[in-house]
DNA sequence: TATGAATACCAATTCAAC
DNA sequence: GTTGAATTGGTATTCATA
C-alpha cells in the first residue's frame, strides 16, 4: 500500500542520507516495497520532500523533509 | 565578477520563479551577466541555494535561497 | 581560479498495463 | 488510481582552455 510505503519512506530519509531516488528505492527494497525509480519520484512529490545541501558542506545533496 | 553575479541570483531568484538553471541563466543574460547552465550550477551549490516544492501544490518546482 | 561545451548522472514524465 | 520501463528533462561534473 501507497500510505505506509510513504511512512516508510519518512522514515528512512530521517534516518539515513539518501542522495538519490535509486538509493532509495533500493532501501525501499530491502525493507520488502519492491518499486522503482519512477514510483519514488512520485512519492516524493507527493510528500513534499526535498533535496537540500548536505549539513557539513561538503557539496553533497541529501533528500529531507 | 562572481560575487556581483551571486548577489544578482540571490535576488533574481527572490523576485522571480525560477524553475531551472536553463532559465536563471538566460535572466542573468538579460541582467547583463553572461554564463552558461554550467556555471549556474556551480553558482547554486556555492550559494547552498535549494529547489523546493512550490507554495501551492502545483507540482512544480523552484530555487529558493 | 573561473568558465563553457560536452557528457554523465539523476529526476520527472509518458505511455502502457494493471 | 498505481506502477514500471523507457524516455525526456534537468543538473552536476569532466575535461579543456584561459
């Protein structure tokens, strides 16, 4: 189901530096939601996340609440 | 300069949604401030600037400081 | 160091299919 | 309405040049 993927997805963002959609549709994965790049887009989108400038600067991106 | 160019995308992206880097370019072009998307880029990431969702729920998305 | 052109990388959308 | 595969769109980086 849609709903507790998206709780799961808070979750892992909250928990965990994910740069990119594929890191997290492999999280996703292995924590037994088996979708893609394409349905991580949209649930991302639907939450409202965003990708901001990593805390220390080091350039790097990470997807946040 | 670069500092003259940061302060003018700090303001460009104040006043105005913008979408993608493509078009920050072309109104710093217009601004008088000749770059590519390239630079843009680089621009952003120095500025620690970020692309969040728009404030109604259009979907889209702009820069934001 | 700063930059652009080209490219590689990442994300959003289209188009089916369910 | 939801999803994945493929594609398109957008961004970061490489590589060369100044």
């Amino acid at each position: 189901m849609k709903n507790s993927r998206h709780k799961k997805i808070i979750e892992i963002i909250k928990y965990n530096v994910i740069e990119t959609q594929e890191e997290l549709a492999e999280k996703l994965n292995e924590e037994g939601f088996q979708v893609t790049q394409a349905t991580v887009s949209r649930d991302i989108k639907q939450l409202n996340l965003v990708k901001i400038p990593a805390e220390d600067n080091s350039g790097r991106q990470r997807y946040a609440v």
